[in-house]
C-alpha cells in the first residue's frame, strides 16, 4: 500500500495527537487536526510540482484551508500509485473532517490503457 503518512493521526498535519477525535473537528477547531497544522508544518506544496513527480498515477491530496475544493492549486499529498484502487482503499483511512481532491494525473488514454489486459 503506498500511503505516505499515517492517515489517522497527528502525523498526517496536525499538532495534536487528539486530532480528528472530536465531533466538531473542521477548518476552525482546536484539536490540531490538519486543517490547524498541515501549514505550520511545512506539509502543503504547490499541486502543480507535485504532478511532475508523479505522472500518470493517481494522487490524493488533503486540502487546506482558503484553497478552492474543486480547482485547489495548493496541497498536502497523502498517497500515490499507478493502482487506483490502492489509492481509494488509502483515502477511507483519512479522518473524517479532511477535504480530499483525488484524480488520475495523465491523459486518459494512458489510463484506459492501463485497464486493458
């Protein structure tokens, strides 16, 4: 499985080994979940410079606080693969308050490709 950090801990952005633990976890808690730590961390890149290091694969990013949830330019990436399936098992591991962008970072006859066996 590739997952590239703890998707239901602190470790993932937050500042708190409580995040993600409270029923009104979300852009303006206290808990330190990512909303409140991925920034101060150092974990959120431009999703631009990340989709050159992972072409053709499919990416899951957290995204911040401030970014568009449709069209965000800026991101934490928690997983990657050529596999879509690892990627979406991957995501159901993120605490419940995580706004998730998940895509295919190719052309789609690439992918289509891919299915073919």
């Amino acid at each position: 499985m590739p997952v590239m950090i703890n998707l239901t801990s602190a470790a993932h952005g937050g500042t708190s080994l409580a995040c993600g633990t409270h029923e009104g976890c979300g852009v303006n808690c206290t808990c330190g979940c990512p909303y409140t730590g991925m920034e101060e961390r150092g974990l959120v890149e431009a999703i631009a410079d990340v989709e050159q290091r992972y072409p053709n694969q499919w990416l899951a990013f957290v995204i911040p606080p401030g970014e568009d949830d449709y069209t965000p330019e800026r991101g934490m990436l928690v997983v990657h693969s050529y596999d879509d399936s690892e990627v979406f098992e991957a995501i159901t591991r993120i605490t419940h308050n995580q706004i998730v962008h998940v895509y295919y970072n190719g052309a789609l006859e690439q992918y289509m490709d891919s299915l073919e066996v």
